[in-house]
C-alpha cells in the first residue's frame, strides 16, 4: 500500500475533511498533518498552489480537493466505476465546492477572521437533499 500523508487545517470539516474520512471509513492508514492556523503563512510557500488540502502519495503531491477526493475515493472504493454513477458523484462534489466557495469570501472580505470562534461544521453546512438528479439504483 502507499504512503499517504494528508494536509489540511487543524479543524473538522472543510476541503480537507471528506479525504480525512473517506480514508478512515476506508481502513487506510494516513498520516494526518493538521496545520495549526498560527503556522499557514509559514508553510504556504510549500504548497501547489499556496492552497490546502494537498495529498502526498509515496512522496509525489496531489493537490485540490476535488482531485484529492476522487483518488481517495478510488482507493477505498467509494468512487464508481460507472460512468453514470461517476457524473452523479461528481455533480455532488462540485455542489459542495460551490457552497464552500461561497462561504470563503467571508475570509478574504475579513481582514482578521477570529477562526476560534467560528462554528466550522455549522458555517459550511449544506443540505442537497432535493437539489441533485435522482440516483438510479
């Protein structure tokens, strides 16, 4: 099996968490790096992108969520193989992107966000029952 070393911020949720969990659910040991908020500035400058999450697999880098989550999602088989069911997948992940989009630009319109005080799982909570084509089954 891989060496896989995921990074992303010290909190649940966000871009980094569905990789976090998809890997666990999976039974994939991982290393988990949560970057404190403290110490971003000084380790941007050693990311793609100056972004997070990013994804090391036997030391070569994957950034971007989106491509994080379909590998990983590949890994423990919880990606499908069907072209169908792959769009459908995939429409619910850039669903999501979209909502987390929109709520980033309360970081870059707040010069100092007070992030301990923020409710993360509630701020970037997203309901897509009703909103997505039904799955066939």
């Amino acid at each position: 099996m891989a060496n896989l070393k995921l990074t992303y911020f010290d909190f649940h949720g966000g871009r980094g968490e569905p990789a976090r969990l998809a890997l666990s659910m999976g039974g994939i040991a991982f290393e988990d790096d949560r970057v404190p908020f403290a110490d971003w500035e000084r380790r941007k400058e050693d990311t793609p992108f100056g972004a997070l999450p990013v994804l090391e697999v036997d030391g070569q880098t994957i950034a971007q969520s989106n491509a994080i989550n379909r590998y990983v999602g590949k890994l423990v088989d919880l990606y499908p193989s069907d072209p169908w069911q792959a769009a459908l997948c995939d429409e619910a992940i850039e669903a999501v992107e979209g909502h987390c989009q929109s709520k980033f630009v309360y970081f870059t319109k707040t010069s100092e966000p007070d992030f301990a005080a923020i409710d993360f799982p509630a701020f970037f909570r997203i309901d897509l029952s009703g909103s997505m084509a039904a799955p066939s089954i």
